[in-house]
C-alpha cells in the first residue's frame, strides 16, 4: 500500500530540511529522503561547514591573527599533524549531523534513507539495502544539491589528485599544493594551506581570482594572498595531469609544468539529479541539467518543486534554505514568506574574508549606472587598530541622484557579519545618510559604515558642484 504524504522532499541538506520543517510548522505531513548516510547534505558534510571550520583552524595554529596584534610571527604550533588540523572540523560537523536529525525528530518529519526516483507528478519509489516502497505526494520538493563536477581528463585518485570532497580526507599535510581554479573553493582552499605553511601554487584561467566580486575588492583580496604566500598563475589553464609516484605533474597549456605533492581540482559543481528519473516524468532541465523553475521555483510540472544548487545560481546554502521555505508557501498557500529579498548577500571565506551586496562599481560602469563611492579603512578605525587588521576596508556604492545605497563590498576581519547592516539599509531603500543617523558602538568595525559614508557625501558634494549648470 502506497503511503501518502502532504509533502515529499528529496534531499536533507540546508534547502531539504527547511522546507520539510517549514510544511511540518503548518501542520503537513512530511517525508524527507536521503541516500546519504549522514544527513545535512555537503553544506554539512563536505561543503560550507567543514571549509569554513578549516578556516578558524588554520587562523588559530598559523598564529595568524596573532601577527597582526604583535607585528611579528606568533606561531601557535610546531609539528602540525592532519590529525590536529581536523579535529575541530569533525568536531563541528558530527554536531551539525545531530542537530539535523533533531531537528528533523521535532518536527515529526518521517525520514527515510535511501536513493529517490520520481515515478509521476506525485509518485516517489524509495529504494535501500533494506527493500523498496512507493509514496506519494500532493508536492513533491527537490532539493538534491550538487557534487564537484569531475571533468573526464582528470584522473581523480581522491588522494594525490582531489576533489573538494576528498581534500577534507588527506592523510597527511603535504609541503607543496596546486589549486586549480580560482573561484570560491579553490580562492578558499588556497589561503586556507598556505597559512599552514604550505606552498601553493593557484592556476585561474581569467585574469583575476573570484572574478565575479568587486575588482577593487578582488584586486586588494589578490594582494594579501600574495603577501599570505600564494604563487598566482593567471591567463593559463591546465592542460594535462598525472601523477607520477607520490607526486602530481602538471603542463599549463602555455607550456610550463608544475609539481606538487597534492592537487586541489576546484572545477566548479554539478547538480546531483541523475538518478531522479526527471526527464522520464517529464520535468524540463537547462544548460548542465539544471532543473528549470518559475519565479515560484515550480517546474513545468505543477505538483513538482526544485530548490538549491539542482536550479543553479546562486547555489549558497543560505539562498537555498529560504528558496524551500517560499517553495512550501506557494505550494499550500501558505501565510509566510512568499519570495526571497530582491538583495542577498554572498560572501568569500578566504583569508581575509570578503563580502557583498548589491551592485559592483563594475556593474555600474557595464550597465552605465550613474554612481558614486565611499570608502572607509580598518587601519582609520580603533577596533581596527585593536584587533591588528590593517587591510580592511568598506566600500560603499551609491546613486548621486538620491544617495540611494547601490552596494557594499567589504574585505577584512568579519566581512561576513558586517555585510548584513547594508544588506538591510539596501532592502528598505535607504540612502547613504542612514549610516550617519545611525549610532555605533564604539570602538567597533561597524562604525567604518558612518565614515564610507561620510566619504561618500564628500564625494557626492563635489559631484553636485561639478555638475551644477
């Protein structure tokens, strides 16, 4: 007999638990299904979470955060072993796992383990090592994630040559590291070894590193990796990989070769829907099986819902988390969150941080946006000066007709958090002043918004006299 549910969601990451709790909180009843054994998905398991906890790791045993506060090398530890390095991480994460599943058990969502496959607008078939069963669904929510993408000529051994899944299982810190790809993972990655000491070597085909951010901001990111230790090799790609005994060679396409003990493949993600069954069931897919949604995040297929990395960018896990809870609202009307803000935030866990809102100085200038700038520097604030970082910097971008915020870039000590202030100032259609009427504590990184902005009105002061008729 055919179990029936109000909701059925495929995939317990970030995006799959929210909106099963979400259709819970209004009284649903929910399935949520994973094939994984440990549930979270890779923001737990493999993504957001480990990396980011690697980074804290690598800030406190590299004694990082100590240069800056003394001007000199306060290393925290000799000798460091993998063990040592991924402790915390572990840590984190098999706490991350149970919260999940308590959060899962609260709700009274039925879990099941085991690989999902769409059988029609409302059919699932569950099979595992334990047998096989259908139920069904008024909605069904997808919500499947992705795995780093594998491109055939690289022959992947998940110990020399790694993937951003198999670097988190090395067996030993190596001395020497090639990153390829110079995106997110591999910016991240990269900073993250070389503060351990490690020699690495990052090859980005484009002229510059996270290329989508600000490139002022990128530009001043590229300078403290530089200074971290980092050896760039940009405009080239690789063209050939191999390993050779306990070695891995590289040959760029423009000629040169590299060796190293590990290599790092941050070639970008694929959604993970080939087993799903979508085209048999109809469902429409895009350019790298992307699952193709409405403004609803509905597929062609009414009863049918796709959230996450499966539908493509931005594929953050806190996107996608409030990308399943406006699924379930469109999916039973519910009274809650219709839609995601039209600002969301991103941020670059690198080494400094960086983070954003809104519209780059570049985007401006491509989509000819008139616009104004306001900086403000760590090395220019006191809590700046306290905490030793003196590379900081808030960049504020604005429109000289009303003063209205267009975008904030921030590199430095918190980037991540101190985003949130203009990502607010942005969603009610405030103005740069509103930094200024705003009152800070003090000595905080934050007061560095009223001075950009002060900057800013200095700025857009000499505008007004330049353009007076």
């Amino acid at each position: 007999m055919t179990e029936k549910y109000d909701l059925i969601v495929i995939g317990a990451g970030p995006a799959g638990e929210k909106g099963a709790a979400k259709a819970a909180q209004y009284g649903k009843r929910v399935a949520l299904i994973e094939r994984a054994p440990f549930l979270g998905g890779a923001g737990i398991n493999t993504g957001t979470i480990p990396s980011k906890t690697l980074r804290e790791s690598a800030l406190y045993f590299s004694g990082l955060r100590q240069r800056g506060l003394y001007g000199i090398d306060y290393s925290l530890k000799e000798n460091l072993t993998i063990k040592d390095f991924m402790y915390r991480e572990r840590t984190v994460v098999k706490k991350e796992r149970r919260l999940v599943a308590a959060h899962i058990d609260e709700h009274n969502i039925s879990l099941m383990h085991g690989e999902a496959s769409l059988q029609d607008a409302h059919t699932v078939y569950v099979k595992s090592s334990l047998g096989a069963k259908e139920i069904s669904g008024e909605a069904i929510l997808i919500a499947t994630g992705s795995s780093p993408h594998h491109p055939p000529e690289i022959p992947f051994d998940h110990e020399l040559i790694c993937d951003s899944d198999s670097i988190l299982d090395l067996k030993r810190l190596p001395k020497s590291m090639v990153v390829v790809g110079g995106g997110v993972i591999g910016t991240e990655y990269a900073s993250i070894f070389t503060a351990l000491g490690i020699r690495v070597t990052l090859i980005e085909p484009k002229g510059r590193i996270v290329s989508f951010v600000d490139s002022e901001i990128g530009q001043r990111l590229m300078d403290q990796l530089l200074k971290l230790g980092i050896h760039f090799v940009l405009d080239d790609r690789m063209a050939a990989i191999e390993r050779r005994g306990n070695r891995v060679h590289l040959t760029l396409e423009k000629g040169d070769k590299l060796e190293a003990e590990v290599a790092l493949i941050a070639a970008g993600r694929q959604s993970n829907v080939q087993v799903l069954g979508l085209e048999e069931v109809g469902i429409k897919l895009g350019e790298r099986g992307l699952i193709l949604v409405d403004e609803n995040y509905r597929t062609n297929i009414p009863s049918v819902y796709a959230v996450g990395d499966v539908i493509g960018f931005p594929a953050l896990a806190s996107t996608s988390m409030e990308q399943a809870r406006a699924a379930v609202v469109h999916a039973f009307n519910l009274e809650y969150k219709e839609k995601l803000a039209p600002f969301l935030p991103l941020a670059v866990y690198a080494i400094p941080e960086i983070s954003e809102v809104g519209l780059t100085e570049d985007e401006c200038q491509a989509q000819h946006i008139p616009y104004l700038v306001g900086r403000a520097y760590y090395e220019e604030n006191a809590r700046g000066q306290i905490i030793g970082d003196m590379s900081g910097m808030i960049k504020l971008v604005f429109s000289p007709t009303d003063k209205k915020l267009l975008g904030a870039h921030i590199i430095g000590e918190q980037a991540s958090e101190l985003i949130h202030i203009a990502t607010h100032v942005m969603l009610v259609g405030g103005p740069i002043d509103a930094f200024i009427e705003a009152v800070y504590n003090y000595p905080t990184l934050s007061d560095s918004y009223q001075y950009a902005a002060y900057d800013g009105l200095a700025n857009y002061t000499k505008w007004l006299e330049a353009n007076k008729k």
